[in-house]
C-alpha cells in the first residue's frame, strides 16, 4: 500500500506539475480538498490530451490529401485598399477620391477574394454605389465646409460590412440559422442607423456560426467561412465571416458583436484589430439572437479594423453621448502595466503555445521601454476558472433556451433526434448547434447544484478583484487565444479554448485585440490588451502603440503586380432574394450540409 501511495504522489507530481514537496506539505496539513482538486486536474489533463490526440489523428487524416495552400490574390497597387478608414474619410472630404470611387473599389475586392474566404453572405452594392454619388454631390455643393463635414459626418462615403446578426434593411437576416434563410430586415439595427448618420455606407452582411453561437463560422445556409492568410484555417466566431473580409481588405472597416470572444478571436485570426467596450454603453438593438436580462450584460457590440487608429473613432461614434464616462489616458510613467502569460493552467483549454507567448513577452518589453515602466506579473488565480465562469453566468442569465431558438421560437428542437438526423444528413442545423442544445438541457440540471452558485458568485468576487487591480490607470497583457489559428475542424477537439476571452465578457471589461505580425506558419499572432471599468480610450491607445512597434495588419499575400480590375457583379453564392418578408417556418424540403 505504501509503495502504491508513494507511486500516486509521483504521479501527481509528473501530471500536475506540482513539487514532491508541495504535495508532502498538503499532505501534511490533510487538506482533503485540495488533494481531491489534484487529483481531479490531473485526470482532466490525462482525458483532455487523449481527447486533444485523438482529434490530432483525425484531423490528420482528414486533410492528408488537402491541396497546398492557396493564397488569395494580392491587392497589388492599388493603395487605397490598404488605406485606414480615418485617412479614407479626409481624402472624401478634400476631394481628393471620390466616394464612388472608393465604394467600387472595395467592391471589386470583395468580389476578387470572397470565392476564397467566403466572408460576405448578401449584399446592396448598387444602393451602396446611388448612396455614393449622393455623397459625393453633397460635397461638390459646398453646403457644408470640409470642418463642417468632419464634424457632421466623420465617416462621410465609406464603406463598411457587418455580420450578419445584425439588421440591415433590405438585406438577409439569417443569423446563420436555416429557418431564417429568407427573413429580410424591414429595417437597420441601432448600430447600422448610428453609422449611417455619420455619412458610412453599409456594403452588405457577413457570415456568422447558427446563431452565432460556436468559434468556427460555418452554417447551413451559406457554409463555412476561410481564412486569408490560410484558407486551410478557420476565421473564428461569431464575427467570423466580418474578419475574413477586413483580413483580405474587403471594406474600409467592420462591425461585429461579442458575448464569447466573437469580435477578439476572429480579429486574432486573421490579424485586425477588435475591441469588445466596457459592457453597457453601446445599443444592441436589432440583433439575433435577442437578449435579455444578464445577457445583455455580455453582449457588446464593437469595432473591427486593420488600423488601430479607426478603432477610436468608430468607437466613439458608436458609444454617443457615453464618450464622458471615458477614463482619461494617462501620463505614459503614470500607467500601470500587468501581465499574465496563460490562465494558470487549466485542465480544460489547451497549452499556450511558445509563441504566443513569445509574442507577448515581446509586446511587454516595448511597453516598459516606451514609458518608462516595469511591468509586473499579475496573480488572478480566479481566471483558472474562466471557462466555468462563463458557463455557469450564461446558463443562469434567463436566455430564452437555445433548443427554442433553433427552432425560431415555435415550439423546440430535440438536439437527440437532430443528432440521429445529422448523421444522415437530413438535419437543417450544424453539429456544434445540435451538441449546445444537448449541454443545455444538462445545463439546466446543474443550475440546481451547489456548484453552479459557487461559480456565478466566483464570477462576481472576480470582477470586482479585476477592477481593483487594474482600477483606471492599469492594463493586462493577455493571451488571446492559446494558438494561431487552428485547421479547419479542430475546434470540435478543443472546445474550452475560447475560454481566453469568454471571462471578460462575464466581467464587463474593455478588451482591444492587437495583432503582433505572423508566425512560423504564416497566421497572426496576438494579445489582449485588458483595461478596468470605461478605460477603452486606455486600451485602445495602447493598440496604437503596439501598431507602431509592431506593423500592425499585414497583407496576407505579398505585393506583386497589379491584378486586373474586377467587373461588377452579382455574387454567385447569394441565392434571389423574395420580394417581402415571409412568416418564418420550418423547411419542407431537406437542407444542405455545412461544407
């Protein structure tokens, strides 16, 4: 017995990482529940790689015969793609490009790369294009001075996307669900009509996961989005398809929605900045899936750039009147910077990868040499907990359940029979929706449990520990995700990696994602500026720092000569619109497959 024990304590040792004399002093003490959290990681992390290697086999087997890789054609010289949204709207203005001009040339780009990544999902290019002309006579008028226009419309005649979640009047509003295939908006969302009062022209709709809930943007109405720099690879979720097209500089700048990480993964990906704002200050009026009750406390609805420098001014367009509750950006020795290279090691989420790391620790030491200070490592254990936090808050917010919404609020779905459907390839839903809909009935089983108060109390004690330390002078460096991009399926295999930026959507926090150039494999490396309570203009300044050092967006396929200039057209994959908006019902005949 004592050789076995002693056997045990060696093995807990090698699987946890802990010291022999860590655990002897345990031991000592007879802390039953700390033994008991050992042994319970351990044999999380054991189940955890086998699940992890055995997707790894899969997975390789899967795409043993997948083509090389396949870039999406480069921009070449045509510079006004890789312009920012901010210098765009000054040349508008001084006349020196037309906003005609600019409108056909972002849609002949999307028109170039959406056969490969498959970002833009429905589109109003000959209203964007009247819309255009309308502005460019307003500006030949001379109604307005050019102060005037920068005042009135800072946006004035350029183009934007935004995922498909959200309203915009006359396009498609799917959500990725497949009963929702032929809902037209009757009218635009709060976000697209605040915009549109500053003179931005919406282009069209981007590709999202079924109802925006799972990392990979794939569904059963317009199939799966791609990575630019790797169509190999995912683009992430929910704003998916949104950070496919700024990637690949389909339009000036983007809007997404974030109640998981959807605007920050997706932004990491494929190598844009994101900023998901403190929680409360932006209208998420015109969404789906609705939201009420603590929900609407996660959701945040932001921007997503590949100038750093557009994230304040889209920011501050959108937030209104809020812009006064902003913290001031303070003195560059006066800045507090923390950081924190994984979670602590959670059993479920997956290894930081060395160079993320590596990324981060770079960015830290810019940091400390352009202001002047020492960073200091942070101690959150609480973030431990991240993934479970986050679960336990959305399983007890009062969301309508999601076997309802899957079937558009008209009785529910049976995830079980959708399970035996899928496998025949009759079910109108993707796997990642039919699995949510499982683990929310077990969910709801669990929200009777002690431990499901526990963690919804954790959440709060964390949030209000956060904020303590990071107060209105501080930011937290941290990972945004423990990997580039994965392949093409992998999430199935590492469901609780998005548990990186999950938490801050519990604890209400502005977060901006930055891009710190490409790794080995040639995907976006990056990291997660976190800032306390309304200090987004902190964070976002700090987006803008690291653009300096580290170059920011960069094209996912080098310059080479200049592409000839696509034609205007329809896009193929975007099936006739009906005229009106019809009653929503299930389908009678059976649905495509996600590809």
């Amino acid at each position: 017995m004592l050789m076995i024990l002693m056997k045990v304590r060696i093995l807990l040792a090698d699987t946890t990482g802990v010291d022999l004399p860590i655990l002897d002093e345990l031991a000592q003490k007879g802390v039953v529940n700390a033994v008991f959290t050992l042994i319970m990681t351990s044999v999380l992390r054991i189940i955890y790689k086998g699940y992890d290697a055995l997707g790894s086999v899969l997975i390789a087997l899967s795409v043993r015969n997948t083509k090389e890789k396949v870039p999406i054609p480069p921009i070449g010289d045509r510079k006004l793609l890789l312009q920012s949204a901010s210098d765009i709207a000054d040349m508008i203005r001084n006349r020196k490009v037309t906003s005609e001009e600019v409108v056909r040339m972002f849609i002949g780009r999307i028109q170039e790369v959406n056969t490969h990544v498959n970002g833009l999902v429905d589109e109003r290019f000959e209203i964007a294009i009247d819309e255009a002309r309308k502005v460019d006579r307003m500006i030949q008028s001379g109604e307005f001075d050019e102060m005037e226009l920068k005042d009135k419309f800072p946006l004035l005649g350029v183009p934007f996307t935004i995922k498909d979640s959200f309203c915009v009047a006359g396009l498609r509003h799917t959500a990725g669900l497949y009963y929702r295939k032929d809902i037209i908006a009757p009218q635009d969302s709060d976000a697209v009509k605040m915009l549109k009062r500053v003179g931005a022209i919406p282009l069209g709709v981007t590709n999202v996961p079924e109802l925006c809930m799972w990392w990979e943007s794939v569904n059963t109405v317009y199939g799966r989005s791609r990575n630019p720099y790797d169509t190999r690879h995912i683009t992430g979720g929910s704003s998916g398809g949104e950070a496919a097209v700024q990637g690949a500089a389909g339009s000036a700048f983007g809007i997404g929605s974030d109640i998981a990480g959807s605007i920050r993964m997706p932004s990491f990906f494929c190598g844009i900045f994101g900023h998901k704002p403190t929680t409360g200050l932006i209208s998420n009026w015109g969404q789906q899936p609705e939201v009420k009750g603590r929900l609407a406390e996660f959701l945040t609805t932001g921007p997503m750039v590949r100038h750093a420098k557009d994230l304040r001014l889209i920011f501050d367009v959108l937030i209104g009147e809020n812009v006064q509750k902003m913290n001031k950006i303070p003195e560059k020795n006066q800045l507090r910077i923390l950081f924190m290279e994984d979670d602590g090691g959670s059993p479920l989420a997956s290894p930081v990868d060395p160079e993320m790391k590596d990324a981060l620790r770079k960015a830290i030491q810019h940091l400390e040499k352009t202001y002047g200070v020492k960073a200091q490592k942070a101690n959150i254990s609480k973030l431990y907990n991240s993934l479970e936090i986050w679960a336990q808050a959305m399983s007890g917010a009062g969301a309508v359940p999601f076997c309802e919404e899957l079937a558009l609020k008209q009785g529910k779905i049976n995830p079980f029979w959708e399970v035996v459907k899928f496998c025949f390839r009759m079910s109108p839903h993707t796997f990642p929706a039919i699995i949510l809909g499982i683990i929310e009935k077990i969910a709801y089983a669990g929200n009777q449990l002690p431990r499901h108060k526990q963690m919804i109390e954790l959440g709060f004690t964390l949030a209000k520990e956060i904020q303590e330390v990071l107060k209105d002078d501080a930011i937290l460096l941290y990972p945004s995700f423990p990997s580039p991009a994965p392949r093409h399926y992998v999430p199935f295999f590492r469901p609780a990696d998005f548990s990186y930026c999950a938490i801050f959507n519990v604890l209400g926090v502005p977060v901006s994602q930055v891009p710190l150039g490409l790794g080995s494999k040639g995907l976006p490396l990056g990291v997660q500026i976190v800032g306390g309570m309304h200090s987004d203009h902190i964070t976002i300044s700090i987006a803008e720092e690291l653009e300096r050092a580290f170059g920011g967006w960069v094209q996912p396929t080098p310059q080479q000569t200049k592409p000839s200039a696509p034609q205007l057209k329809k896009l193929e994959s975007t099936p006739e619109k009906p005229t009106t908006t019809p009653t929503p019902t299930p389908p009678v005949t059976t649905p495509p497959q996600a590809s």
